[in-house]
C-alpha cells in the first residue's frame, strides 16, 4: 500500500521559514518525480515543484529563489525549505510521487497546512 505522509505545516510569521517532509512507503522511490504542491483556500491545486531521480528541478515562477525541494533516496523521504514566506504561500501543501514512466502510478499524500501571518 503507498503512503506519502506529510509533516511539518505550521503558522509562521511573513519572512520566516518552514521546512515541510514528506515521507514515502510502497513506492520503488527512486523511480518517482517527487513533487509539492499546495492549493490555497478557494483555489485550484498548483505545483510548487518537483524533483527527479536524477535531482533535475523544477519551480514555480512563485517560489523561485525562495523555495529549494531535496530528496533522500535512502531514506524515501523528500523536502521542502521554505524561506522568506509570504502570505500568499498560505495553503494545502500536498506531497506527490509520480512514476517517472506510467501515468497511472500517481499517488498523493493527505496534505499539511502552512498559514503565513501578515
């Protein structure tokens, strides 16, 4: 059975930073593109990023200079730091493994909060 379980989501003050881990389990890990994304209150799901086997990244325009995603293939775990955090970064964050060959194997994590206070 795969689990993607999130941790780390919390209310931080504008500016501060957070660190957001997602562990994974039922998955042939190193054959995955690990990703984040978030879905603010009344928006739609967006990726945040992704990261490939080959540690090949990728951002949104959002988070670009701000946001840096890691993956540890021994211990299938994959990150997110977070820096300079604005309140628009509030939302939903939700840990993605995708197959980096089938489609169908796409699974996802229940998701954590992370508030921005102004």
């Amino acid at each position: 059975q795969v689990q993607l379980v999130e941790s780390g989501g919390d209310l931080v003050q504008f500016g501060g930073s957070l660190r957001l881990s997602c562990a994974a389990s039922g998955i042939i890990f190193r054959r995955y593109v690990m990703g984040w994304y978030r879905q603010p209150p009344g928006k739609e799901r967006e990726l945040v990023a992704s990261i490939s086997n080959g540690d090949s990244t990728n951002y949104a325009d959002s988070v670009k200079g701000r946001f840096t995603i890691s993956r540890d293939n021994a211990e299938n775990t994959v990150s997110l730091q977070m820096n300079s955090l604005k309140p628009e970064d509030t939302a939903v964050y939700y840990c993605n493994a995708r197959h980096q060959f089938l489609s169908s194997a796409n699974h996802w994590g229940r998701g954590t909060q992370v508030t921005v206070s102004s």
